[in-house]
C-alpha cells in the first residue's frame, strides 16, 4: 500500500500527468453528454416530428404524388428529376430529384425525401421500375395530416383522366395499379331479364350496408358467383358493377404456381379499398376437393379461408366466376362465401334486337328483321356481336343473319 500511495502521489504531483487525467475526464464527460444531449433531441425529434413512408409499390404513392404536383408545394424546388413520361401516372414529366426537399403548408414546415434504387425493380416483367421510396415528414403535426393528403389525392386520382374503373394486379406481395379499364354501361351486358339489375342493386345495398352488419354481428362480407356458357358476359358484368358503383377492380390470378395460402389470405385483406375482388374461371383451378387434381399453388381449404376464415376481408364484394358451375365443390359456392349465383345464358332474338339496333342506330325495321329471322334460335352474347362487327358496313345483310351460325363455327375453329 505505501508503494502504491506514494506511487500515486509522484503521479499527481507531475503536471504531465494531472494534465492528461484531467483531458481523459473531460473526454468522458464530453462523451456522456453527447449521449444525453442526443438522447434528449431524439426525444424532442419523436414529439414534433411526425413522418410517414411508403414505396412506388403502394397505391399510396401515387396518391400522394398528384397531391404534391396538384397543390404545387414542391414548385421551388431547385432540384429535379426528368422522367421518361411522367413522376406518377396523373403527373407532369418531372419529379424532385433524390434527396431532400423543403416545402411549407398551411402553416407547416415539411419535409419530403425521395430514394430511388436502381437495383430493385417493381411492376410487372414489361414494365418494370426502378424501387422508389418517399418518406413525409411534418413539423408540429401528425400522420393524419400526411394521411389527409393521400386520400385528396385519391379524389384526385378518380376523377383526373380517369376513363373507368382502376385495376389493381397482385404483383408478388402488393398490389399494383396498372391502368384503368373502360367504363361499361349496364346495358351492355345482354339479358333477357333484369337479373343484372338486381345483381347491380344488390351489390350496391352491399357497400352501404357496413352499420347493418354491425348491429347484427355479422361480418361484412358478400359473394357472388358469375355463371353460364363462354362469352356470355361475365367479365363485362364485373365491370358494369365496378362502373356503376365507382368502385375499382382488383383482380386475383389463384391458378399461379408461386401464390401460396399465406399470400392469398393477405392479398384479400389487404387488397384496394373501394374495390371489389374478381377471381375468375375459378373452375380452372379448383374441380373438386383436396385429394383430387391440384393446378394451383394455392389450396382448396386455403382458398376456403381466405374468403370466410377468421381473418378473412371485409367491407369488399368477392365475385367469381365459372363456365361450369356444376363442376366445383358446393363447399366453395355455399352461402357466406357466394350468396348470390346470377347465370348468364344464351339470348332470345328480342335481346339480339337491342344489339343490332345499338349497332346500327336508326335502323328500327332491319332490326325488327333481324329478330325475325333469330326466330327461336337462341346465341350467346359474343356470338352476336361478332357477326355483327363482321357486317359492320352492310347493315341489310347483317340484318339477314344468314350466315351466323357458319360465322360462329369458323371463328370456333379458329
């Protein structure tokens, strides 16, 4: 203890030495206080800081872009980005370049950062982008504020050239919009009753019924199952509902190898709001129970969960459809899973005559031929229309019908 006491104090009487004690505990003092200081803005970061971040994967994005380009808050930026067309579908043919950008609204100090990854690419194989990534950040707000802007964009998005209902494709693990397709009238869709009209009805009592399932208990949920011969208006009904509804379609492919029961479950939760769900030729990929031939990553059970399991969606119509109904499992078509089965058959002459006189306006007494000449004869929707298209400029021998069923036989071989 003496050796070390003196030891000690040699040390301490050396200026060299009480100099460097005295630098070390400064350092560490510095050191500590960096930690608290950091501590304490990062706390104060969290509190007044509010961000939000989102990738060109999500609908989202989009949304938010036109919001940007709509209410010019970028319009200083001193820093942009040409594009091959445009920033967002809806948008101009230049963006903020990478890196950040500063912007005031309405009382707000925001922030916007952009990250472009070369390397990742999204969207389908023939469309494909570089990954990019956009985080919001606002001074003394919250993320509804960020929120508020999206859904303005959306508003935007649906009326700005917009030529009918959005489609949404699942592309891996989220859904892409890719494009809209054209608005489609109900009368369109040829019947010989007013089933589609009740269909239309019925789906539209559906998205407005949310409080009704709620008192009841019940979870918010409907399926429809679209049924009849090829080219009887399956497709097209689907998209009379998605028009007439304002609703967008998002479109699911069960018969791809490489969607599993995981990934079919959150695509349904998670798909579009305001849309409904399409899964079409349902037939071609489940005939029969498991056991039986299987053509799809997807399982019959995982199939039957996803649409009415415990986590299945709600607030989002299902609409399958199939050329062959007596071929699927009543399992699949039960109520609760399709509630409302609507078949689309073949058509009379009095329902070919409302195509030929929308072909052929004016023409009322060749379209009253036409029906006459039908006679009994009954022909899908496409079969008509096809050999009217075929006698586009010669509405007389449209009109004559004479050589429809050999029209449909050679377009069959085709």
């Amino acid at each position: 203890m003496n050796i070390l006491d003196q030891f000690l104090s040699n040390a301490l009487a050396s200026d060299f030495f009480a100099g460097g004690l005295a630098l070390g505990a400064f350092g560490v003092a510095a050191a500590a206080l960096r930690v608290v200081l950091l501590a304490i803005y990062r706390a104060v970061n969290r509190r007044v800081w509010a961000s939000l971040t989102l990738d060109n994967r999500s609908a989202a994005y989009r949304h938010i872009c036109i919001w940007m380009e709509q209410n010019n808050v970028l319009s200083r930026s001193r820093h942009v980005r040409m594009t091959d067309g445009k920033w967002a579908r809806g948008t101009k043919g230049y963006a903020p370049a990478p890196g950040r950008h500063w912007f005031f609204w309405r009382g707000h100090f925001c922030r916007l950062e952009r990250d472009i990854n070369e390397k990742s690419k999204v969207g389908a194989a023939h469309n494909q982008r570089p990954m990019e990534v956009l985080n919001v950040t606002i001074l003394f707000g919250n993320v509804q504020n960020i929120l508020a802007w999206i859904a303005e964009g959306r508003e935007i998005a649906q009326t700005k050239d917009r030529i009918g209902p959005g489609l949404h494709i699942l592309k891996g693990d989220w859904w892409d919009h890719v494009g809209d397709v054209p608005r489609r009238s109900i009368d369109t869709v040829l019947v010989d009753d007013d089933r589609v009209d009740k269909v239309l009805d019925d789906m539209r009592w559906f998205y407005g019924a949310s409080d009704w399932y709620a008192e009841r208990g019940v979870p918010w949920r409907r399926g429809y199952l679209f049924h009849g011969p090829p080219g009887t208006g399956k497709s097209s009904l689907i998209r009379v509902l998605a028009s007439e509804l304002s609703l967008d379609i998002a479109t699911l492919d069960i018969g791809r190898a490489t969607l599993t029961d995981d990934d079919l479950r959150e695509a349904m939760m998670c798909s579009p709001k305001g849309s409904l769900i399409a899964i079409e030729d349902v037939d071609a990929v489940f005939t029969q129970r498991e056991g039986g031939e299987r053509r799809s990553g997807v399982s019959f059970s995982g199939l039957l969960n996803a649409i009415d399991g415990v986590a299945a969606q709600e607030g989002r119509a299902l609409v399958m459809t199939t050329n062959h109904k007596e071929k699927l499992d009543p399992a699949l078509i039960r109520p609760g899973r399709a509630d409302v089965h609507t078949k689309l058959g073949l058509v009379g002459a009095a329902t070919a005559r409302r195509l030929f006189a929308r072909f052929f306006m004016g023409e009322d007494e060749l379209a009253l031929f036409f029906e006459r000449r039908l006679g009994d004869q009954r022909f899908s929707p496409a079969q008509i229309q096809g050999w009217l298209l075929a006698n586009s400029a010669d509405p007389k021998l449209a009109a004559q019908a004479s050589g429809l069923e050999c029209r449909i036989q050679d377009i069959a071989a085709e």
